[in-house]
C-alpha cells in the first residue's frame, strides 16, 4: 500500500495484493469455520441453541431445515447465549487466549476486512468482519506490554488511511462526496483510532494517580510520567490525528454510524471529548521547544514523521517544525518528542471545537460532543394487522368464481339453451383439466416420498420481504435491519408496489377504512426506505428483478417487459439471485446419503402461494413475526 500511495507509485503492487487478499480470504474463512465448528460441539451453553432443525409443516419427511442463527447483541440477559455481565462469550473467548494468539488472529480478520475493502467484493460480511476486528484490538490493547508494538501499530494506522484514500470517488466534480466504501473505510479506521484513545485516557489517568503532584497548586500531568505503554501509542494517535487535520472531508460529516453492529460501535467523538478533558492537564512545556530555527537548536523530527515520509494521504497534513537544544542528551530529547506530540494533539483538539459545524465544545465547564445523532425510524407503534387481507383474497377468488356461473338474462328460449349447454361443456372440461392437473400434482408427491431428503442448512445473510412485509410487518423489518446481522434486500417490483399503493392506486385491496390504512403505511414505508438509502445504510440493498444490485434507489422505475411470471415471480426470482448451488450437483455417492444445501437467503412472506413457490425451488421461507422470534430480535 505505501508503493501504491507514493508519489510515483509502483502500479506492480496491486497483483501482489491482490494475491495477499486472496489467501487471507481463504484462512480467515477456514479459521472462522473451524471455530464455529469447535462451538457447535463443545459442551455447556456455548455449543446449545445455535442450530435448531425443523421439518415442514405435515407429512413431508424428504425435507429438513437445519437453521443457524447468528449470536445477537442484545439477546435477553441470561438466556443461553447471554450473559448476565454484558459480555458476550466471544469477549471471554478473547480474553482466555494468549497475547500472540490474539494478535495472529487480529492481523487475519483485519487483513480481511481491508481486503474486502480493496477488492469491494463480500461488503455484505464486512460490518461482521469490522466488528471482529474492533473486539480484538480492544482485547489485545488491555495487555502491558502491547504486543502490536510501535512500528505494526503505525502500519495498521497507514494502512486505514489508504483504505479511505483508495476507496474515494474517481469523478473530480463529486465533491463532498463519499462512495460507500469509503464510508466503512472512514467508521473502520475512526473506530481503530477510537479504540486507541480510550486506551490512551486510561494511560493518563493511571499517570496521573501514579505521579501525583508535589504542589497542591500544580495538578499537571508530567509527559515525563508517561509509562512504556502510552509512549507506544502517543505516536499512531498523533499520526490518525495528522491525517484527519489534513483531510476534513474525509470524516465529516461523520460516516454513518450504523455501518457498524451496534455492541461495538464506538462514539469516537464523545471518547475525543473525555481526551480533551484530560489532556489540558498534561503539562508540554517540560522540555522548551522553539519555532525559530538558531545555532544552538535542532531540528526535532519526529520518528513517525520519518517513517511516513512522502506516503501521499498524509501529504496534506500541517507541517509546524520545531527545533530543541543540541546539547539535550538521548532522554531530554525524548521527553521533547512526546512533548511535540502533546502539542499537535492539543491542537488538532482545539480544530474539532473550531469546525464551521463544531464536534466538540466547551460546556460546563467541559469539553462535550456535538457530532449529530442518527434517527431511528420506523418504532413499534402496535400496527401488525393484516391476516384479513389473505381472507379478502380467498374471497375475491370466490366472487369471481360466483360471477363466472351467473345465469344468463333472457326468455329461456331456444338460443339460451344452446348457451347453457356450451358453457357446462366448457366448465365440464375446466374440471376434467383440474382433475387431472391434482392427479399429477399428487403423483409427484407419493414419488418425492421415495426420492433422497434433502437437508438444507440456513444461515440466514438476506432476507428478501414481500410488498405485504412492509405494509403489515415495518417495525419488525426496521428492528432487522437496526440489528445489523442481516442485509434486508427489497426487489425494485417491491418499491414500485408500494409507490403505486402510497399514490391510492388500490387494485387489491378493497374497502375504504382499509384502504386509506393500506396507503398511509405504504407512504411509511416509501419514507422509510427513501431515508435509509439515503443515509447509505450498508445492510439495505435494492436488487432489480435481472439480480443487478442499486445503491440508490432515487431512479427506480423497471422496464419488466420479457419477464416471465407476475409480481410474485420477479421476488421469487430476486432470491433466486442468491441461491449459486442446484441439488443436482450437490448428489451425494451413496444413495441412502440425504442431498445437502446450503442457503443464507430467506424469503419473508405471509403469502401461501408464494411459500408454496418457494419450497418447490428449494428457498428458505418464514412468515416476519416467526423469523422475528426465531431470531430473538426484541
């Protein structure tokens, strides 16, 4: 990454990245599963609850769901897979495992989550990626001393800022601009940095009970006093700091904050706050340090300035030189540097309090965030109504059948009667059809009972709700979604449903109560969904009906001329879009084997058609309450 961010890059790099990537890809996969493998198998409430098997409603015995759920964050305290302290048993996981252990498995999953950054292939797993990722460095920043050390810590900060740098729009007129790699580039790299200021807040205030002052006037905090550990990581504070003076636009706004799951979403700018607090205590002027150049002065440079000279993203950083005595010895000179870097640090805090729109401010007598706070959208306002619309379908079906057999008007003469006579032969046949059609519908099933089981195992990653999901279920999708353990994918056929039924175009829905109901919450859910596109939410997509996927649904309108099949179809065909594997080619050698599936796409819908349509072509489906409580989503 520094030869491709130099001033005259080194364009060979690249393959070589790529390769890297590549092979990192397929450990971390290897390692990821070997672990959940290790959990699903040992005893205690670790290796209970994470998979449950269900067979379909009724007599079908070839079919099994193997489902997987993903540990939710906020699953009720005290249930199998909760703790009562809060900490997840991943944390006490990391915590058992030794320093160099943790950082071989910090270095993989973060050479993963900047390969996915890279390549910009898998972004669907990167905010689980990225959350692996900040537990660890959290874990492996508690150990003294830090076996990360000054030189790889510096690395890991290069490496963010040419993830956010590489990532960045090519167009020259997008200015103010982010593209939405960049924005899980920018929250991956504020949360490291984060991580890194806490552990810094924590280093200060052991030195300052450590160390406390002789005079009861002077309660300044002594760079002298600093320990090993907060030397460590002084310097890639100092450097993160450097780039974000020189590259405003690159964090603020601030990128959204719900890129990352919400246990371990870092509120860099309040921890910024609880630094500024502290840091005006810290005393700089230990060893003097001058702005003009004499012959009695040296030009103090800083070892992370020299290690990182020409990498281009810090290129636009401030440069202030500052020059110490000559005759300082080895230790004076170091007290000098950490000194210079209270300094910048001191002032890169004063420029986020001098922001055109601040995100620190003095108030009350201390420093406090001012970054804004996301709304949440879409709460639980009690409105899951809904199952009369199946009923309503039954009976248009009915009325229609009803008007089908009306009588004819007239006298009963001659012509009618050749008329009645057509028409029970025509019905007659319709009948003789359907028959017939039962019989081979029935013939398929006696055969499937003799045919191998198949067992499908479901992890859900996309779920793909119907026009009805949004209508009757949207405090449930948006609890979903909030959650971040899944990508709620909308077909494009979906979004133009609800556009039609939030304008009062009701072909489906009957009765005026019901229909002025039906429209305002497909007007929720227009709102809904335009505000979370907007915002660049990364577990929400749009997927046209041809499986090409949008980012921004502002121009949504499809041409679905030479697609086969209605509306239902076209959403059935979007999770189609996620399903690479056919059974045929998953036949197992020996033929009392059972064919095995995987699947991480689910299809949410109360309708009964629809569900029939998609266990025929072997898609995960659940109706959103069941899913909801399956999942353990409050």
């Amino acid at each position: 990454m520094r030869s491709l961010a130099a001033s005259n890059p080194i364009l060979t790099a690249r393959e070589s990245l790529m390769s890297l990537f590549e092979e990192t890809k397929r450990k971390a996969e290897q390692a990821e599963f070997k672990r959940q493998q290790e959990c699903e198998l040992s005893p205690g409430p670790r290796g209970r609850g994470r998979k449950q098997t269900l067979k379909q409603v009724g007599e079908d015995t070839s079919r099994v769901e193997i489902w997987v759920r993903a540990t939710h964050p906020h699953m009720s305290q005290g249930s199998e897979s909760g703790r009562d302290d809060g900490t997840s048993e991943q944390d006490e996981d990391l915590g058992n495992l030794s320093p160099s252990d943790l950082n071989k498995r910090f270095i993989l999953n973060f050479l993963h989550a900047q390969g996915k950054l890279f390549t910009k292939i898998g972004m669907e797993t990167f905010p689980s990626v990225a959350a692996n990722v900040l537990k660890e460095f959290r874990v492996l920043l508690q150990h003294s001393p830090s076996p990360i050390g000054n030189t790889r810590m510096l690395q890991l900060m290069a490496i963010n800022m040419f993830a956010v740098h590489h990532s960045q729009l090519k167009d020259s007129g997008t200015e103010n601009c982010r593209s939405v790699t960049q924005e899980h580039a920018t929250a991956l790299g504020l949360g490291i940095f984060g991580l890194l200021v806490e552990r810094c807040i924590e280093q200060l205030k052991e030195a300052a009970r450590a160390h406390p002052s002789e005079e009861e006037e002077d309660d300044d905090i002594k760079v002298s006093a600093f320990n090993i550990d907060l030397k460590e990581l002084l310097p890639s504070v100092k450097v993160w700091s450097d780039w974000m003076l020189g590259h405003p636009d690159e964090w603020n706004p601030p990128p959204n904050s719900v890129i990352l799951p919400k246990e371990i979403a870092i509120d860099v700018w309040a921890m910024l706050a609880q630094f500024c607090n502290i840091f005006t205590a810290v005393n700089q002027s230990e060893v003097p340090l001058y702005k003009d150049p004499d012959e009695d002065l040296t030009l103090l440079v800083l070892e992370e300035d020299k290690t990182l000279s020409g990498f281009v993203p810090l290129l636009a950083a401030p440069q202030d030189p500052c020059y110490v005595e000559t005759a300082a010895d080895k230790q004076i000179q170091v007290i000098a540097a950490d000194c210079k870097r209270v300094t910048v640090l001191k002032y890169f805090l004063e420029a986020l309090c001098g922001q055109e729109e601040p995100l620190l401010a003095f108030k009350g007598g201390k420093y406090v965030s001012m970054a804004p706070i996301p709304d949440s959208l879409g709460k639980e306002d009690g409105s899951q109504q809904g199952k009369q619309l199946e009923d309503q379908e039954e009976d248009v079906i009915i009325e229609e059948y009803e008007g089908q057999n009306s009588e004819p008007e007239g006298s009963g003469g001659e012509d009618d009667i050749k008329e009645l006579r057509a028409k029970k032969q025509a019905l007659t046949k319709r009948f003789a059809a359907q028959q017939r059609r039962q019989e081979k519908i029935q013939a398929v099933l006696e055969d499937q009972t003799l045919k191998r089981q198949i067992e499908i195992e479901i992890t859900p990653v996309f779920l793909v709700p119907d026009t009805n999901g949004f209508i009757d279920h949207l405090p449930s999708l948006v609890r979903l979604l909030d959650c971040k353990l899944y990508i709620i994918v909308v077909p494009l056929i979906v979004i133009n449903e609800l556009d039609g039924l939030a304008k009062g175009q009701d072909t489906d829905y009957h009765g005026g109560n019901h229909a002025r109901l039906v429209q305002e919450r497909a007007k929720k859910a227009i709102d809904f969904l335009e505000q979370k596109f907007e915002s660049r939410d990364s577990c929400l997509r749009a997927l046209t009906s041809r499986g090409n996927e949008l980012e921004s649904i502002a121009f949504r309108s499809e041409d679905t001329t030479g697609q086969q099949g209605n509306n239902d179809d076209l959403i059935l065909s979007c999770c189609l879009h996620y399903c690479t594997d056919m059974a045929k080619d998953f036949m197992p050698v020996r033929k009392d084997e059972p064919i095995r599936l995987r699947r991480d796409v689910v299809l949410l819908t109360d309708d009964r058609n629809m569900r029939v349509k998609a266990l025929t072509r072997n898609v995960p489906v659940r109706a959103i309450p069941v899913f909801l409580k399956w999942a353990k989503v409050g």
